[in-house]
C-alpha cells in the first residue's frame, strides 16, 4: 500500500492498494477529530470521527487511527477505488467550541 | 445530497460590490456554519448561528455579516468586496449546537471578484 510518514499535498495510489493519509492537528485540547472528503465541485463529506478517548475508529473501507502524544491522525483507505479520488481534510475540535478546524488537506489521485 | 442548498452556484462582481449569499439547512436542523476555502487559506470557519443566535465566530471579516432568520435559513453578507474575498464560501448545517454534531455541507458558492 502507499503510504505517508508526514502530512504531504498530493498522495499518488494504484487501484486496489492501501491508502494512508496523514493529519498533524494543532490543539492538544482538541477531543474530537473528523476525516472530510471533499470532490471537486462538491463540499466536504463526512467520512468517519474519532474522540480522543479512542485510539483506533474502524467504518467501511476507512480506519482513523489517532495518536495524541505526537497529535497525529491518519485516515487508512482499504483496497483504493477511482472513486476515491479526492481531496481529504482533517477536522479537529476543543471542548466546549462549536467550529471545526481544518488541516490543509491531501489530494488523492488513483491509478487505474 | 446533503440536505443543504445554497445560492447562487456562481457569482461574479466587481470589487467595492455587495453580495448575498443564500443557505437553507437539511430539514430538522438548528444550526448553520458558514466556512471560507481559499487557495492559500483552506477552509476557515466564519460564524455559526443556532437557532436564529449568533454562537460563534472565527476569522469573520468586519466587512461580512451573517444572520439565520425565522424559517432558518442563512444569509452571509459581503460588502465592499476585495480581490482577495474571491473564494469558495460554504454553509454547512447541523442538528445541534455543540461541535460533536455532524456538521453536513452544501455544494457551496464560487465568489470571483474582478
């Protein structure tokens, strides 16, 4: 699968393999994080959620994984499909506040 | 389709100009968000209403504006637009107040800025 160790702008994968998208969020307040898809031409997408309180957060095709002694997430797609193509943001957001803060986000591209 | 409308697709003005720009929420619920993407910015949150309140703001211009009226639907006022407002500007909209809620987003509004 491709995969990532920082955060990178574009993310290049071959159909059917594993994608590892990388998120470095800001506040160490932070207690809920949020992966968005975001199409061209649409808004962003909710795709899964993960509270502080969990390490790993599993939904079909995607896992988040969450690292809050580095304050990184990471969004893994599962057998990567044309569809998949996208932008991907993270979303992070501190008790108590209502808005969500997102990183810069990682175009993904997949090769047929 | 997430529920959320907005109006206009496009728009296009001239610097110095005025421009509103429409949101109506999914069906149920109370809150709206209005977010600013930008090129060299990503997306930045503007201002939350709940309920007909103003309950947040973030980078929000003096220049804009906002308001939810009675039937909850947004209106995001820009006056006296500069280049740099060019952007895509979205609404996103949520069932409660607190910032757990799944926060779902219209297709957004292409402002240029000539």
């Amino acid at each position: 699968g491709e995969s990532v160790g920082l955060h990178l702008p574009t993310l290049s994968v071959q159909e059917g393999d594993n994608s590892i998208i990388n998120c470095a969020y800001s506040n160490s307040a932070s207690d809920y994080f949020i992966w968005y898809k975001q199409e061209s031409g649409k808004g962003p997408q909710f795709i899964i959620d993960i509270r502080s309180n969990m390490d790993k957060r599993q939904g079909q095709r995607v896992t988040v994984l969450l690292n809050k002694t580095v304050k990184h997430l990471s969004l893994q797609i599962a057998a990567t499909q044309p569809g998949d193509s996208a932008v991907y943001f993270c979303a992070e957001i501190v008790p108590f506040d209502y808005k969500l803060s997102f990183g810069a986000g990682t175009t993904v591209t997949v090769r047929a | 389709d997430s529920g959320v409308t907005q109006t206009p697709k496009h728009l296009i003005t001239a610097t110095g100009q005025r421009v509103t720009l429409r949101c109506s929420p999914r069906s149920g619920d109370l809150s709206v968000y209005w977010y600013q993407q930008s090129l060299d910015q990503g997306l930045q949150f503007l201002i939350q209403y709940y309920n007909g309140e103003e309950r947040a703001k973030g980078n929000i211009l003096e220049r804009f504006s906002a308001q939810q009226f009675p039937d909850l639907h947004s209106e995001l006022n820009l006056s006296s637009l500069e280049l740099g407002d060019s952007a895509l500007y979205f609404c996103a909209s949520s069932v409660g107040m607190g910032g757990s809620y799944e926060q779902y987003f219209g297709p957004g509004t292409r402002l240029t800025v000539t």
